[in-house]
C-alpha cells in the first residue's frame, strides 16, 4: 500500500479506502502472505464485457481471422479514443516455424510502430504532434523500459519523414521500429465510406523480420487495405446496433 500511496502521490489512508472499496467489490485481493494488492480476474471480466457491449469482437474477429489466413502473420485490431490507440482484438496466422506473439496489454507507442503511425498520419500535422509529445517522443512516458528497434525515430524530423510517406504510400511501414527483428504494416479505416478526418482505427500485420520481407510489402498492403473496406463496410452498422450498457429489449411494442 507504501508503494502504491507514493505512486499516486496520495496519502496512505484514501489509497487504504480505495483498496477497501475496491476489494469489497471483488476488483482486487491482498495476497495473505506478502500482503501486496493484485487485481482479480473481474477485471478481465469487465474488459470483455464492454468489448461485447460495444460489438467489437463478433464485427472484427471475422475481418482478422480472414487477413491472418491470408497473410499467414500475426494481425490486430487497435481502435482510437482520445488521444491514444488501443488494441482490442488478434488472430494468429502463423501455423509453424517463428511466430510473432506480443501481448495485448502493452501500450500502443504512436511514433514507432505501423499501428501509430497509420493513425497520425491521418491527424492534422500539429495535432499528431502534440499526442505524440504528450505520449513520450522519442521515449514513451508510459513503457519507459521499451526496447525499440534500431529504426525508431528519435528526431522529430524523422517522424514528419515517416509520416509524410505514409500518406504517399497509402500505409504504415515500421521495420525494426516498435521491436528489434520485427516488421509491421498498417492501415487505418473510418467508419461507412467516408475517409476524411481520424480514422476510427487500424488494423495491422506483423511478423519476424526474415519473412514479412520487403517484396511481400505489396502483397500484404493490399490485403490489409481490403481489410480495412470490410471493417469500414460493417462498423456503422454495428454501430446502429449498439445499445447502452445494462439496457436490454423491452420487447414488442414497448420502447427501449
């Protein structure tokens, strides 16, 4: 509670009573022998709860399974709120040999993978940069341990370079940015058939470096970008069927 207390820059008693509360609502447990605090799996529960409030899962998985099938790499979905992207959804393409698997809770670092860069590219210049500064440029305040790759952009000039092609070459590129050995292509999709303003998100493709090699660069653009029109074709709809959280039908005849 020490750590967490300082952390917070709170005093000890309200971060003993959020820990209370938070534990009486089964959030978080005290492990009875060190006596430190961990988050419980209702967490996780909450997570995909939303997800599927939102529809997200049932209106992307399809989209991704067929991208990883075709592609044979690993494929994700991150989606845009605020000022920072979030992944929300994964396929595995890859059946044998190297397989590119990266957890799903690591923060989205904007100016060094293809997911970031597909977003701010379809920013205003100074708005992209402002997120990218606030976010940590060209160390990320949020994964301040983060190995990058021996590409990754250090030099804000680097990052426009970088940003001007992709909007020339219709997608994101990070080779040996975001990880060592690593390279990634992304787009990012808007919702129905419109394509001005932020994109509502991205979807990518990334694999180990010795096969995501540059004369597939095309190949799995094109997939992408196919992806990208199925995902834009369906989200408006899924949108329109969104209810409010905790809200069910109220059935014929009586309104919701």
């Amino acid at each position: 509670m020490g750590e967490l207390a300082e952390g917070l820059g709170q005093p000890p008693s309200a971060v003993h009573r959020m820990l209370a509360t938070l534990a009486a609502r089964g959030y978080v447990r005290q492990d009875p022998a060190s006596h430190a605090y961990m988050f419980t799996l209702r967490l996780v529960s909450l997570g995909f709860r939303f997800l599927d409030f939102r529809h997200l899962p049932d209106a992307a998985q399809g989209v991704l399974d067929r991208l990883a099938a075709r592609t044979g790499e690993y494929c994700r979905l991150a989606l845009a709120e605020g000022d920072r992207l979030t992944w929300v959804a994964r396929a595995q393409g890859a059946r044998q040999g190297l397989r590119y698997d990266p957890p799903m809770g690591r923060g989205v670092i904007l100016h060094a993978t293809a997911t970031g860069k597909a977003w701010l590219a379809t920013l205003a210049r100074d708005e992209a940069l402002r997120i990218v500064f606030a976010r940590g440029f060209p160390v990320s305040i949020e994964e301040p341990d983060h190995v990058f790759g021996r590409n990754a952009a250090t030099t804000i000039d680097a990052l426009q370079a970088a940003l001007r092609e992709t909007r020339r070459r219709g997608y994101a590129l990070a080779e040996e940015e975001g990880e060592p050995g690593t390279v990634a292509i992304a787009v990012g999709f808007h919702a129905g058939a419109s394509a001005d303003g932020p994109a509502l998100g991205t979807i990518s493709v990334a694999g180990p470096i010795v096969r995501v090699t540059r004369p597939r660069y095309p190949e799995i653009a094109a997939a992408l970008k196919e992806a990208g029109e199925d995902l834009a074709a369906i989200w408006p709809l899924r949108r329109r069927q969104a209810r409010p959280l905790g809200v069910e039908s109220a059935g014929p005849g009586r309104s919701e």
